[in-house]
C-alpha cells in the first residue's frame, strides 16, 4: 500500500486516517498564527484589565487560607477581640474583593457562607491546635454583609456623587 493511503498506528491500532494526517502536517508546518494563540492586541488588554480585576481577589483568598489555618503557635497574642475583627475584617475583603472581580453575588455569598463553617470546623479537626468558634462564623458572616452592602454603597450613583463631594478640594470649590 502506498503510504498516503495507510493509516497510522500504534501498537496496531489505527490512530488517525491519511486526511487526518495531512490536516496535522499542514498545521504543523504552516506558518500561519494558531487561533488559540492571543495576537490581537486589543484582547491582550482586555485579558490584562481582567487578571488585574480577579488578582485582588485572588491574593485575599490566598491570604485568607493563611490566616485561617496557621497553627495556634504562629497566631500572635493579642488583646481579647481582636481575632474576631480579623475574620469580620477578611471576610469583608473577601466580599468586596470579590464582588471587584466581578463575581456574583449569590454564588458568591453562598461560596463565603459555607467557607465560613468549612474553616472553623478545619480549624477543629486539623492538628493545628485551634477551636471551632460559633461567634467566628457568625462574625465572618457579619464581615460578609458589611462588605457586600460597602460594595453596593460604593458602587452605586448617590456613592460616587457623596465620594466626590468629600474627595473635592478647597481649590476646586474657587473655581
């Protein structure tokens, strides 16, 4: 058989056809861009400003993970309360951060929600000797709305007209 018409195979299965084969040939040399590669500039930058919405995101995640799951030696001491202004803290980051990313909210509420339980019951089980808090879910829970509604305020029209009436300076009310 000629062997434009014989088949490949491996291990004497057939693995492609000889049109399948002069298809991968042509790919293979062909000087032409790949479709799947990003050579339009204008999508480059539409990838960037996404990778620079999502990273905020994705760093207080990362952080989060950290914070939550050191071991009970690596927590500094610190005064009575302070641990629950941390998790109101991260969480609120967590909410707006990824609701920045463009998230949405109901997924991603319901994502924090349970992530709130699923930490403190890690936080007991694993062999990094701290406790499962009901006042720590509830206080991440709390986090959560707080920055859930900063982020509606924020965005929202009356938001942007009250920011730029107390970001103003003096010298633009002369004007």
């Amino acid at each position: 058989m000629p062997a434009s018409t014989r088949s490949r195979s491996f291990s004497g299965v057939a693995v492609a056809g000889p049109r399948v084969q002069t298809i991968f040939a042509r790919r293979l040399t062909s000087e032409e861009p790949r479709p799947d590669r990003c050579t339009d500039t204008a999508h480059r930058a539409r990838i960037f400003v996404v990778s620079l919405r999502v990273l905020p995101f994705v760093t207080a995640v990362l952080l989060s993970v950290v914070i939550l799951f050191m071991p009970g030696s690596g927590v500094p001491l610190a005064p009575p309360g302070v641990d629950k202004v941390v998790h109101f803290g991260l969480f609120g980051l967590l909410a707006v951060t990824g609701l920045i990313a463009r998230l949405r909210l109901i997924p991603l509420a319901i994502g924090l929600v349970l992530y709130a339980v699923a930490s403190e019951i890690l936080q007991a089980t694993l062999p990094i000797d701290r406790t499962f808090e009901v006042v720590d879910v509830l206080t991440d829970w709390a986090g959560l709305a707080v920055g859930t509604l900063l982020h509606a305020w924020a965005s929202s029209a009356r938001g942007r007209q009250r920011r730029r009436r107390y970001l103003r300076r003096p010298a633009d009310e002369e004007a």
